[in-house]
C-alpha cells in the first residue's frame, strides 16, 4: 500500500509553496489579460486603418473626377475659336497694323 507523505511534513519542507502558486497563477492571469488586451487593440487598429483607407479613397476619387473637369474646361478655353468669341464678348479686337509696336531687347 502506498503511503503518502503528511502535510505537516510538506508544510515544512516547502513554508511558501501557497505564495509561489498564488504568484504564479496571478502572473498568468495578467499575461493572459494583456493578450486578450493586445487582441482587442489589434483588430481596433485594423478597422480604424480600413476606415481611413476608405476615406482616402474617396478622397482620391472626388480629386481625380476634379481634375478630369478642370481639363475638359482648360481645353474648352484653349480652343482658338472659343478664345475669338470671349475675347468678342469682352469687347476685344484684332490689333491693325498701325497698333502693333516691337519693342527691341535692351543691349
């Protein structure tokens, strides 16, 4: 028959085995609770970098449809005839001849 040894004996052999548990299982509470921290920030991270992802996105689609209309009205208003029309319209004429001055560069 197996004979166990008693717990007086044990006691004394190990006086802080009850403190070395308690220490241990709290150490491994806390190492799961940051974990568990660590996971929750994580997906946190993850989500609010997809949302900022999305906005820039956006964000890029409003300034390429931007830049697609300011061509289209630069070269709306580059055409000559649009220009001979405005300039009609803002009471501009073609200079003659006797208008013109050349001006030489200064040696």
């Amino acid at each position: 028959m197996l004979k166990f040894p008693d717990k007086e004996k044990i006691d004394r052999k190990y006086p802080r085995r009850g403190i070395l548990v308690f220490v241990l299982l709290l150490l491994f509470a806390l190492t799961l609770s940051s974990l568990g921290i660590f996971h929750v920030w994580y997906h946190y991270q993850i989500i609010y970098i997809g949302y900022k992802i999305s906005d820039e996105s956006e964000r890029y689609q409003k300034l390429q449809d931007e830049n697609r209309k300011l061509k289209l009205e630069f070269a709306t208003l580059t055409r000559s005839t649009q220009l001979e029309n405005l300039a009609q319209q803002l009471g501009l004429k073609t200079p003659e001849h006797k208008d013109i001055v050349i001006i030489q560069k200064a040696k």
